[in-house]
C-alpha cells in the first residue's frame, strides 16, 4: 500500500498528539492543583509588573539572565539579589571580584558582559516598552545584548512579562525528549529553538494556556519547584 503526502503529514500528526496526551493530563493534573495554580499566577504577576518598573530594575533582571546560562537558578538567584544595584555602578574588575567572592562560576566573561552591555540601558528600557513584534525584539536582544542567545533572550521576555516565549533548557527538552516529541538536539541552533518552541506552543494550546504559564507548570513537573 502507498500512501500520498496529505496521508503521511495526518499520520504523524496523529502519532505526535498520541505522545503529547500523557505530557498533557501530567501538566493538567498541576493545574487542577489549587495552590500550585495560585503560585504559578502570582509568579506570572510579578513577571507583568516588571514592565512598569524603572530602567535600572529591567536591566538588573537582563543581568540576571544572563547569569544563569549554564548555571543553577537557585544559584543565580541568590548571587543576583546580593549583588543587587552594584550591577548598574561597579566596574569590570569590581564585579568580577564580587562574582568570584559569592562562588558565582563565570565572573570574568559575565561580568565583563554586563558592563558593556550598560551602554545599553536606556535603548533596553525602550525597546521592551516599544510594542515590537514578538519575533523583532527577540531578534534584536540576541543581536545587540552580550551574554544572551535564544534562551536566555526568551527567559529575559518572560521574566519582564511577556507570555509568549518558552525557556528551553535542558530540563525542558529532557522533558520533551522523555514523551517522544522531539530528539535531543546536539547543538542548539535558532532554528532548532524555534522549532522546539513551536512543539511547547501546540501544547500551551491544548492546555489553553500560554507559554509562560506553561513553561513554570514544565519546571515544577521535572524539578519540584517554581522560580524565574
């Protein structure tokens, strides 16, 4: 028997939902989950307030992704909220005497990021404030913000209260690799990403929710905990 094309895209269309309906009723199963439900929202409330705080304040949150590439969060977290407003006026040797002082593991190459990336500071503030396609101000973060690739571009988006972008990291992707819905990628390229992206947002879709959302539920189910 030979099968056409419209034949073939349904029939993998059918195989990749048959694998997401066991990802589906585990994120459902969270979300029925009345304090989880009511931590992920405030988390996603705090996220929206950031865009109307001060200049200074997006910027700091801008340095603390670009701190957690490869890095722990829980880590980054707590390195971030110590150095606190000495992001915006210590200089490159200074910062990265603080980062090797509180263990944080690339202190020369971020920090060396970060201030050069202060020139930056008002052009960030008016960028995110500017209503750019979603896409656009990705695209332009990734160009002209040192120390941030897709992920950590996307986590920067959704942590100042955009919905619409997914952090794939490797728990995220272990996830989806776990489930069958996508094959461990070997080097992260933007198309790669996008293509991921696009996996997490049919299932945001079916879940009727959005990514951000989605992207804190995904976290809490492989690591037992909601942070930023």
């Amino acid at each position: 028997m030979t099968y056409n094309n419209k034949q073939v895209v349904f029939y993998f269309i059918i195989i990749f939902f048959y694998k997401m309906k066991e990802l589906l009723n585990d994120v459902k199963t969270l979300m029925d989950n009345v304090d989880l439900k009511s931590l992920v929202k405030t988390r996603l409330s705090e996220f929206k307030a950031f865009q109307k705080k001060s200049k200074e304040e997006i910027f700091k949150e801008i340095c603390f992704c670009i701190m957690t590439a490869n890095c722990s969060a829980e880590k980054c977290i707590e390195i971030h909220e110590m150095i606190g407003n000495e992001f915006l006026h210590l200089d490159d040797e200074m910062l990265s005497k603080r980062f090797k002082e509180l263990g944080y593991r690339f202190p020369n190459i971020r920090g060396n990021y970060i201030i050069k990336n202060r020139g930056f500071l008002e052009l960030i503030n008016n960028m995110v404030k500017k209503g750019l396609e979603r896409n656009d101000l990705r695209d332009w973060l990734v160009k002209n913000i040192k120390g941030l690739g897709y992920k950590e571009a996307s986590h920067f988006l959704r942590n100042i209260g955009f919905t619409d972008f997914a952090i794939i990291d490797f728990h995220i992707i272990d996830l989806l690799v776990k489930h069958s819905l996508i094959e461990k990628p070997k080097t992260m390229t933007k198309k790669k990403y996008i293509d991921i992206e696009e996996v997490l947002s049919e299932i945001a879709s079916n879940l009727d929710t959005n990514l951000a959302a989605l992207d804190l539920y995904l976290w809490y189910l492989e690591t037992g905990k909601i942070l930023k």
